[in-house]
C-alpha cells in the first residue's frame, strides 16, 4: 500500500480540526471540476482549511490511484492519517474521482 502524502495527510488534518463549519466560499477562478468538487465536499459539510488545499488534495488522490493505489487503500490512509471518518474520506475519494480522474472510478 503506497504511503499517502504529506500535504494529502495534513490537508485532512486541518479539515478534521476545523469542525462542520465551512472556511471559504469557492474561489473565483476555480474551474467548473474544481467548483463541482468543492460543491460536494461543502453539500457533505466536509470542511478544509483553503480551496487551494482542498483541489490540491483531490489531485494528490487521483496521483495515488493513478500510481495503483486502490481506492479503498486511499480512503482507509487517509481515515488513519487525518483523523475523518471513513465515511468522509471514502466521500472525498469519490468526489476526486468523478471530478479529476474519472478513469479511477
């Protein structure tokens, strides 16, 4: 099972930390996979610390399930490293999935 990264684990540390309040709304520049990302986790009141952190969190999904990782191994690291529920890292596996890498689905 590949290690999830750095930012990835700490991505989720901070949205664990922060509680069900949301930190910011979408940025301007998002684009349409990005907005319908941040859509979802928001409508799943999964919080994170910045927009950037989230999007940069759904590609570094994708990278681990582009590298062979399977999606459970990603959401059960992810659920060990950060501290969320399985249920909300499965979700946010997801949520990259049907918007950065629909080909992992």
């Amino acid at each position: 099972m590949k290690k999830i990264n750095r930012a990835l684990a700490v991505a989720a540390v901070s949205a664990a930390a922060v509680g069900a309040t949301l930190l910011a709304p979408a940025i301007a520049s998002a684009s349409p996979a990005d907005d319908a990302y941040l859509g979802a986790l928001d409508g799943q009141l999964i919080t994170y610390p910045s927009d950037s952190y989230a999007i940069s969190t759904g590609h570094d999904v994708c990278s681990l399930l582009d590298d062979g990782a399977s999606t459970t191994d990603v959401a059960l690291e992810l659920s060990n490293n950060s501290g969320l529920e399985l249920e909300d890292t499965g979700f946010i596996v997801g949520a990259s999935i049907g918007a950065y890498c629909p080909w992992n689905g």
